[in-house]
C-alpha cells in the first residue's frame, strides 16, 4: 500500500493506483503531488518526476526540501523543458532531457529506464511518479495524442505496481476534455480556493471520499 501522508493522513491505496490532482491555478497542486512523493522518498521509495513546465534542477531542489536531509529513496527527473529552452546540460543519474513535451516517445524511455536502474542499482521495487502538468501537454498535442500517450502511461505505472500522481489545471479546458482523461485515473485529489482563500483538498475515487478540507501548500 501507498500512504499519502499528510495530504490525505491515513489514506494509503494500492500498488498501481494513478491519482489525478486537479484544480484551478495557485491553488498549491503541484507542491502537493512532490508531498506525495517526498512522503514515499522519506520511506525509501523511488521518485521519478516528468516536468512539462520547470527545470529538472529546480524541481529536483524543491523534492529534496520536502524529503529532509535524511536517508531517502532514488530521484529521476525527466526534463522535458531545457533542451528545448537550449539550456540543458548533459544527462546525469538523477536528470535526463526530453527534447520538448511533444517527445512523448523519448519520455516513455525515460521513464522506463528510471524504474529498470533503480531496481538494478538500489533493489528499489516500490516507486511514486508524478507528471506535471497534463495541460503543457495539451497545449503542445491534441486530445487523442495525449489520450493514447497517458493509456500507456498509466499502464506503465500498474504493471511496475508504483502510484502515480498527475496534475493539471482543472480550469484550463473543456469538460468534454476532462471527462474523456478522467477514465484514465483509479481517482482525483481535488484542490481549490476556500472561501477565505485558503486552499482546500478533497479526496475522490479511492478509499473513502472525503469533504474538502484544508491545506497548506508552503
């Protein structure tokens, strides 16, 4: 079983579960998946992070902010942002570089060498894998491009028995679009503003669904 730790306290799903976070912008979603991963990482899983919007360094820092300074579990970072921005160095242990967010191929074998070399190096067999964000994705593919690339995607994730976490922006497309993605997920952590504007979370599909409560996304 997978806990989510302070997200969702007691909460814990099965091996090859994805879960889609979604909701409106600055509503703290994406600090929110990397808790979901750190929480793993401070247990020793592995956590692979493909990122459509910011660097691999970046995204690399803030995991290990929420993971502390103990002993953790193997990071991978699929950059698919600097070599398109002409700013990727070389790949490293810790960071590939997907060409741009369209190389659904080469992030696919990124993915799956991430799993292969953490297992080989470590004896890692438990990993959590976070996508963010979906909507780059459609912003570069369309629907049925991203559709069939996330099918295979996700089936990665239930035959490596890991969890998955995708984010996107709830408000950013037509409900026609989210429907059709939604089929591909076992269940949703929603995000939004309360009414103080404060973010709130509540839990769908999996486990018992929750009312919205609150959290804080530092």
């Amino acid at each position: 079983m997978y806990g989510l730790g302070e997200v969702c306290p007691g909460v814990e799903v099965e091996p090859g579960t994805n879960l889609l976070v979604t909701g409106p912008p600055m509503t703290g979603k994406r600090t929110l998946a990397l808790e979901i991963l750190a929480h793993g990482g401070r247990r020793g899983d592995g956590s692979i992070v493909v990122t459509t919007k910011d660097g691999g360094e970046d995204v690399r820092e803030r995991l290990r902010e929420r993971v502390g300074d103990g002993e953790s579990g193997p990071v991978g970072i699929v950059d698919c942002v600097s070599r398109q921005q002409g700013t990727a160095p070389a790949d490293t242990d810790e960071i590939t570089y997907a060409s741009s967010p369209e190389d659904m191929t080469g992030i696919g074998i990124q993915l799956s060498e991430f799993l292969r070399a953490f297992y080989e190096r470590a004896g890692v067999e438990r990993n959590r894998i976070l996508l963010h964000s979906l909507s780059t994705l459609l912003m570069y593919s369309n629907l049925q491009t991203v559709f069939r690339f996330l099918h295979v995607f996700t089936g990665r994730v239930q035959s490596a028995d890991a969890l998955g976490v995708f984010v996107i922006d709830g408000t950013a497309h037509e409900r026609q679009t989210m429907s059709t993605l939604k089929q591909l997920f076992d269940g949703q952590i929603q995000v939004r503003a309360g009414d103080d504007g404060a973010s709130e979370l509540r839990l769908r599909g999996v486990g018992t669904d929750s009312d919205w409560r609150p959290f804080s996304p530092d």
